[in-house]
C-alpha cells in the first residue's frame, strides 16, 4: 500500500487495519508500546516455566493486537518459538458467554487442526471423555431425580441427555460448534464438572506439538477477548485452569479482569492522571503525543501532509478526540476525508473533523442512555461506582469510556462523548 497523496488516498489509508500488516506494509508501524512489549519480550525469553501465562490489557481499539503481532516477528521470538496466534472472534462467533469449556474446546481444535494425526487424536479424545461423561451422568440423573437436579441448581437440571448420548465429534466440530446453540450448551453441561481432565486433553495436544517441533517450543497468543461476552468464571474462579494449559501463552484480557499476575496493561494517556501525581506522568503524556503524530505522517507521503494540516492543530484536535485509540483515531481520520471530498477541499479542516466526530457520538449515544449518571460519575471522579460494576463492564467494551494506566488507573468518557454526558 502507497502512501497518501490525496483526500481519497488518505481515506483509504486510514481505513486500513493495522494489525494484518504485511512485510511490504510494515512502515506504517509505530511502535507505541515499545517498552512494554520489550519487557514482555524479556520476560517470554527467562521465562523458567514452560507454561507461564502473561497477560496483556487495555481498551480495545487501542493497538494491543498490532503491538503483538509485530513482536511476534522479531528474529529471538519467531526463531525460537512456534507462535499460534489465536482471535477470539473467529473461536467464539457466538453470543452468549464464553465459557473455559468454550475456551479449551475451541483452542484445542485450532492447535490440532492442519494436523491429521493430532486431529484425529484429539477428536477421538473427546468423544471418549464424552461418552464417560455421559455415563456418568446417566447414573447421576436415575438416582436423583430431575426435580431435585432443578431445586439444587444442579447444571445437570434439563440436559437433553438423549441428543448428548448421540453427539459424535467429527472435522467439522468447529463449524457445528459455532453455528448450533444447542450444541454448545450440551457440551459445556457434560464438560464442566470434568473441566480438568478436558484440560488433560489440551495438554496431550500441546505436548504432540512440542514433541514434533523438537527445539521450536509452543507460544499461544489468545487474542481480542475483550471483544466477547465472557462468563464471570472466566478469569476468577477458573483462571488456574486457563493459566495450567502447559504452554507458554500471552492471553488478551478485559481492563476489568486486569486484577492479579503478570499483567502489561497498555494505554496512550494524553494528559496526567487526574487522581494524583506520579513521575514523569507530563513527559509520556507529551511522548504519547509525538508517537501518535508520528503514525499518522507515515500512512502521508512527505510532500503531502497538508492533507492534515498540523501547523493549524488540524491534527492535536484529531489526537485529543481519539484519546489516545488507535481505532477511533483512524475512523476520524477517514470519516473527516470523506467530508473534505464532499466540499471539494485539498485538505481537512476543523468541521470536517468535528463532523466526523459527531458521527461517533451518535453511534455511541445510542447504547449510553440507561448509562448517563454513570458515565456522568465517571466524568467527575475518573472512577467507577463501585455499585454499577454492570454499567462499567458495558462501558468498557463500548468504548463509551476509556482506562489509562500510571499509578492508580483511571478512566475518561470518550472524548467524542463528553459533551453528550451532563
């Protein structure tokens, strides 16, 4: 891809995702998170546990992905490692919660599938550790009955026993997985108490795999799960089942679940934390400026960022709307040349940014009504309710408000939203 040298060029540009980069497109990457991911690096790379997990956080939109999958690139990563890297949204295109029955089913087929041994081997496996299941859920069902299952809140309560016993796993598990509701809850009720020898059948995958690439070790990096409806479990009461999958692993989380372990937690902050001083808050906020600059003139040919006229603060305007997302950033960007188009201009000028911001607030105000005095408290205290905890999780994954990180974390409504929240 050229860079820009016109308005329909540069819209093109900024439509662009970054995290697909190409070799030939990678000098469109700015490395925003360089310290981060080169502490990250450091610790994969002393790591004395082949199953360590290292978590990364931050809002989405805001460049994780992008971060990652370049360092998955570099010569001491890619030499040394096997790298699978695994989107949430292709696993779990489905919308109710994702389970760690979801998790380990899915990521155990996308770690067997282009291997027909393993495959085989894995598939088979499971069917075994259904059957079993079932069995033993026969017992269970013919000695209690099912209004007792029902009272005690068992998950055996309402199985469709017969349609479990008949379930066969073939190639095309994934697919029948995804696509069929019923399926998925039949599993998980025949999983879930058996969550640990399911995850026993992960770990034999791994193994297969390690086993066969000799010294080139398995490094699974489980992307965009901020992007999902996870279950509440997920990340608490059966994150030791997540973390003892026996391979080194870098696993995307929410900012809400961004609580305990080895957690990088990414942020372009644009001003100093409102909460209280902490050092050098004034000099990133300034560097974070200067980065973000320097990613949006490398999409503009040299002789052409007149485009974004920056000597009128054309751009600082662009910047401090996105606060600080990628994603966002890039949108105001190619809606405001959409509207310069239409007005025939060479460049883009202030209402065409704000009309391009307007569009992101009438997006976003549309879900945020039941939400104004929340987002209202955050906008005064840069903190959540501690009683709307709902609220804040919807928050997040809309992106009607922002997390930043130095010292105690803090939050922001969307800048496009700000004067929407009174």
């Amino acid at each position: 891809m050229n860079k820009a040298k016109n308005i329909k060029e540069l819209k093109q540009v900024f439509r662009f995702n970054e995290k697909y980069l190409s070799e030939e497109d990678s000098l469109f990457f700015e490395n925003l998170y360089a310290k981060n991911m080169q502490m990250l690096k450091i610790d994969i790379e002393d790591s004395m546990i082949h199953y360590d997990t290292f978590y990364v956080t931050g809002q989405s939109g805001n460049g994780k992905s992008t971060a990652v999958n370049q360092l998955k690139k570099e010569k001491d990563i890619a030499d040394v490692y096997d790298v699978r890297h695994i989107f949430a949204n292709d696993l779990f295109d489905f919308p109710d919660e994702v389970t760690i029955v979801d998790v380990l089913l899915m990521v155990g087929i996308s770690l067997s599938q282009n291997n027909t041994d393993l495959e085989k081997k894995y598939l088979g496996s499971l069917q075994e550790l259904k059957d079993l299941n079932v069995g033993k859920l026969e017992k269970s069902i013919t000695t209690v009955s099912n209004e007792q299952h029902k009272e005690s809140g068992s998950v055996f309560a309402g199985l469709n026993l017969g349609f479990a016993k008949i379930f066969k796993f073939g190639t095309e598990f994934k697919d029948e997985y995804i696509n069929n509701e019923q399926n998925r809850e039949v599993l998980r009720q025949i999983f879930l108490p058996n969550k640990r020898e399911l995850l026993n059948l992960i770990n034999d995958i791994i193994k297969g795999i390690n086993d066969k690439e000799g010294d080139k070790k398995l490094l699974l990096i489980l992307d965009d799960l901020e992007k999902k409806n996870l279950s509440k479990d997920l990340f608490t009461k059966d994150k030791d089942i997540l973390e003892k999958m026996e391979v080194l692993k870098i696993i995307m989380i929410p900012v809400n679940y961004a609580t305990s372990g080895k957690v990088y937690k990414l942020s372009l902050r644009l001003s100093s934390n409102p909460l209280g001083e902490y050092q050098d808050d004034d000099k990133i906020a300034i560097q974070n400026m200067k980065n973000i600059k320097k990613l949006v003139y490398k999409r503009i040919d040299d002789d052409f960022k007149y485009l974004i006229p920056n000597e009128t603060n054309i751009l600082d305007k662009i910047i401090m709307l996105s606060g600080g997302n990628i994603r966002q950033l890039l949108r105001i960007i190619s809606d405001s040349a959409t509207y310069c188009r239409y007005s025939g201009a060479d460049s883009i000028s202030e209402k065409d940014v704000n009309e391009a911001s307007q569009e992101i607030l009438n997006l976003l105000a549309i879900g945020v009504n039941t939400r104004q005095s929340f987002l209202k408290y955050i906008k005064d205290h840069n903190r959540p309710d501690e009683n709307e905890n709902d609220k804040f999780i919807e928050s997040i994954a809309d992106n009607s408000i922002f997390a930043y990180f130095n010292g105690e974390p803090w939050y922001e409504v969307n800048p496009a939203l700000k004067e929407y929240v009174r």
